[in-house]
C-alpha cells in the first residue's frame, strides 16, 4: 500500500527546503510506483540491477532512477543505458568502469562517492583518506574520465536508536563534504549533493545538511 498522503506531507515539507526525495521502491510492484507516479514522483531508487533494469523497461522513461545499492563492477553495463544517479561508488576501478560504459552509452553517468560512517562492518562505503585517494586518481586523469560527474557524497548511519551517535555520522558526512568544496579535487559547480537519511532518520539527517534523503518503508509501507 502507498501511503499517498505521507508522500504529499514529505514532499511539501522537502520542497520547501529544496531536499530531493528519493522514493526507495525496491522490492515494491509496479502498481505502487505508477500510483506514486501519478502522484508526481519521479524519482526513484533501486538496490538490485536485475530489479532495476526490469522496472525500467516498463515504466515510463520520464523517471529518474537512482541506483542506491552496492554496485558490481560487472553489472554497470546493465544499468548505464539509462540509470540517472548511482549512489554509492566506492572505489575508483568502479568508477572507471562507470564511466567506460556511460562512453558506450554516448552519455554522462552522475555519481556519488560512499562515504563509511557507520559503526556497522556490513556497510559499504570508504573513510575520508580513500575519498581523497580516489578524488586524487580521478583529477589526475580526468581527461580519460569524460563520461562522470561526481555530484557529492552518500552515506548510511548505524541502525540504532541512539539519536546523538545517527546525528554525529551525519555530521561527519557533512562536514567532509564542506571540506572537499574547499579543496581543488571537486568541481564546485557540481559536487554538491549530500545523500544522507532514510524513513528511520531523515530527520536528523536533514538537520546536519542532508539535501538528498532516500525513503521506502514510510511511503511504501515496511518491506
Ligand atoms: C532500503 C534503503 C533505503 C530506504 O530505507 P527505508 O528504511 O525503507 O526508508 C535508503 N537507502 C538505502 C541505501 C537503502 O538500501
């Protein structure tokens, strides 16, 4: 079931703060994004390519989809025809790859790098000392990677009810992110997008800066 009212009050709410929703419709039928569709979403986030690629063959091409999951190397052909934002590259050979198959593609692939906050051993994501490492690799060679933007940083926080330990990894995020803009390793004009807070935290993401939440379980009901 869709919850079109929650999705009214967030998207009003987000709006007028210029946060971007990100409608989290994995493992969710094709009925309940097309209801969410009619409502106006347009975009929407996906975990597995297989899904992925599925959902977009038949529904409208108007949606952004956002591949939020941890991405293979070996699957980003599947998904660069037409995937509008993937959020959670962690590691330059995977960008390199990206960006090998958005040139197949005759296209620009936007990217987010995955920034490890959490507590968690099970989620993916580099610490601050790999992000530069990898900013470094791409700027050296940025003439060989024409085919990505990279637009900022994504991150998950430890599953916990302890507010303060979810409101300093945000923090941490965020603060990296203000850090990067000073530096001569992004673009300004692009590396801007702070991914952070799902259903359980958006909250406090939004609160330490998120501009970017992803959401499934309160608009589309628990999975
Ligand atoms: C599933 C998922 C979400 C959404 O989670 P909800 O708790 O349903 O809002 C957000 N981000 C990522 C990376 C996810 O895998």
């Amino acid at each position: 079931m869709v919850d079109i009212e929650e999705w009214n009050k967030l998207n009003s709410e987000f709006e007028e703060k210029n946060i971007k929703l990100i409608a989290v419709s994995k493992t969710k039928p094709i009925e309940s994004i097309h209801e969410l569709y009619d409502a106006g979403q347009r975009d929407f986030g996906e975990n597995y390519v297989q899904e992925l690629t599925d959902k977009h063959a038949v529904l409208s091409k108007t949606i952004k989809w956002h591949f939020i999951g941890h991405l293979q190397s070996n699957k980003v052909k599947f998904i660069a025809p037409f995937v509008y934002l993937i959020h959670a590259v962690d590691s330059y050979d995977l960008l390199t790859e990206i960006n090998k198959y958005a040139h197949r593609n005759n296209r620009s692939i936007n990217v987010l790098l995955q920034m490890h906050i959490a507590d968690e051993e099970t989620k993916f994501g580099m610490n601050e000392a790999e992000i530069l490492a990898v900013l470094e690799q791409y700027k050296t060679n940025t003439g060989t990677l024409q085919n990505i933007k990279i637009c900022g940083l994504m991150g998950m926080a430890t599953n916990t009810t302890d507010e303060d330990k979810v409101r300093n990894e945000y923090k941490r995020l965020y603060s990296f992110l203000k850090h990067l803009q000073t530096t001569e390793l992004v673009d300004k004009s692009c590396f801007n997008t702070c991914s952070m807070g799902m259903s359980s935290d958006y909250k406090i993401a939004i609160e330490e800066g998120s501009n970017m939440v992803r959401i499934g379980s309160l608009i589309f009901g628990s999975r």
